[in-house]
C-alpha cells in the first residue's frame, strides 16, 4: 500500500509527460508574454448576487480621455483641481473612461440597463457573462445620450430582438423634442416597444426607478431589492469616482442642468451613504462596484468594492 504522497507524486510526474499537459505547458508562454506587453484582453464581466438576482456589470467599452478639466471641475481653478488629483493619486494630463452596462437575472427575465457606445462591445461583454442578445427580455435604458443607447441597433436591426424596452417619460419626452440623430437612429426605431416610467415606478418586481434629473432631463436611476439584499444602479448621477464624489457640485460638462446634477448628486449618493448598500456607477472604474461614505464638507468618498459581494450566492 503505498503512501498518499507519493501517489500523488507519481500522478504528477506521469501527467508532465502526458501530450494534454505538454500542450497547456506550451500555451502559458505566448499568454505570460501577452500580459506583460500589456496586450491581454481586459475582463469584460463581473458577476456577483443580490438576493435571488444574479447580476454582472459588463465592461462594454474603455477609452483614455485628454484633459479631464475640460470635462469635470469646470468651474474651479486648475490649481485646486491638481492639488485634489494629486491628492488622490490621479493624473490632470489624462483620465480613464469605463462604460459599464448592467444586466440582471431575476430567475423570470433577464434585464439589460443601458447598452454601451455600439452593438459589438455589448454583445461581446454579455457573451463573457454568459448571455446572448437574444436572451434578453427588457431592456432598461436609463437616459438618451450615445454612450447608452449606442448598443441599441445594429443598422436598421434591433441588437436585442426579443426585447421589451423601457425608460423615463421625461427622459423620453425631452429627446422626442430635440432634432438628435442619436435618438433617431437608435431609439425612435424601438418607440412602439417602448413603455415609460415615473419616480417610484417599478419595471419588474424588485427593480424602482429613481429620478436622479440635471445630467440629462429625466436620467433614471435604478433600485434593486431582493431578499435582505439592495442594490442602486446610479447610471450618470456621478461619473468620476473622485472628482464628482469629493465635490458634487463641481460643474460636468456633460450635465444639461448643472445645478441639478449636482442637487441629484447629493441625494442619491446621501442615500446610498446613509443606508450603506453598495451602488454600480456607469462611468466608474470597472467593475462600478463599490460603496459610498461621506467625507468632508458635503462630499463623499468612494470605496471599492473587493471581496464582500464574492462571498454570497
Ligand atoms: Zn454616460
């Protein structure tokens, strides 16, 4: 009878010679040197449970933006903006962009929030997570700029052909009114799919709508409750993980109204804070995971998310 050390051993050693492992051993080369040129593929998921949800944000796409104070903290100095990137690590020359859908298994449907910048990054995000377009039954869109509703339609074809659509009234309402080429070629299409919500409506047991106004006029963010489990899907409330939660009232270029984005800010990242559930940002650095604590003087601070959500369901 021999040991269970040596056995082991010996299955080891036997497998070495085995054409399988000799091939595995060959592929880790070309692999290790792609990681270290930098050219390995990013993940493009990240699942985790909330309650009886199974939820992934979806890496849809990634982009490296020049000068960020054009874009965010537009109304304070630029000494004060380098002093409060310095102080947390960031660089003023450059700023990462995540775009970062969301889609939710309820164990009845499947529900995409928002679709990315084209149909080619959302479809390849959800087939790493383990969907096709076709399995999707609502699609949620949270608000009408490009980066969101860019997945919608591949030329004059529905990306997500089984799909309900839903999204605000007002949200709806104010881009009807507007000559955008956007809204014509990738929600108009869809109109008679389309139901339209208010604050507090719920597009599906579990899920709220939540106005979150001033980025554009009727953004939307999402509640999810299940079981003893929440979840805020905050789509464009804040889109940097420091320069707007530090200082929501720091002016974004991207926001219609500034004053109430930055009114919205303070509400939905309060609640966040005070209830202490964790919230998926769009724009925040992949996965858009994490929590939100108030530091300072009205401003809020950041904490990724790391192990919590790994250890449930
Ligand atoms: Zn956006």
């Amino acid at each position: 009878m021999s040991s269970p050390f040596l056995t082991r051993r010996a299955a080891l050693a036997g497998a070495a010679t085995l054409p399988g492992a000799a091939a595995l051993a060959g592929l880790a080369s070309p692999a290790l040197a792609e990681a270290h040129s930098g050219a390995a593929p990013a993940p493009r998921h990240h699942a985790f449970a909330i309650g009886d949800f199974k939820v992934s944000t979806l890496l849809a796409g990634t982009r490296t933006v020049p000068d960020p104070q054009s874009i965010f903290g537009m109304n304070v100095p630029s000494e004060d903006f380098a002093e409060v990137s310095s102080q947390n690590f960031l660089p003023t020359d450059a700023a990462q962009f995540f775009f970062t859908p969301t889609v939710v298994a309820t164990g009845d449907e499947v529900v995409l929030f928002d679709t990315g910048t084209d149909p080619d990054g959302i479809r390849t995000a959800l087939a790493a997570a383990g969907h096709a377009p076709e399995d999707i039954t609502t699609v949620v869109i949270t608000h009408m700029h490009g980066d969101h509703i860019g997945g919608l339609m591949a030329g004059d074809a529905p990306t997500f052909p089984n799909a309900k659509y839903v999204t605000g009234q007002v949200e709806y309402d104010a881009w009807s009114k507007m000559d955008n080429d956007g809204f014509k070629a990738k929600v108009a299409p869809l109109a008679d799919r389309m139901s339209f919500l208010k604050d507090g409506d719920s597009p599906l047991p579990g899920i709220t709508a939540v106005s979150a106004f001033g980025h554009t006029p009727g953004h939307m963010a999402y509640h999810l409750e299940s079981g003893s489990d929440r979840l805020l899907l905050m789509a464009d409330t804040a889109n940097h993980y420091v320069w707007s939660l530090a200082y929501p009232e720091w002016e974004v270029k991207f926001d219609a109204d500034k004053a109430a984005a930055a009114e919205s800010r303070k509400k939905i990242l309060g609640m966040v804070a005070a209830d202490r559930i964790p919230l998926v940002g769009y724009h925040m650095p992949f996965p858009g995971l994490g929590y939100v604590e108030t530091r300072g003087e009205g401003g809020f601070h950041y904490v990724p998310v790391s192990y919590q959500m790994m250890l449930k369901g």
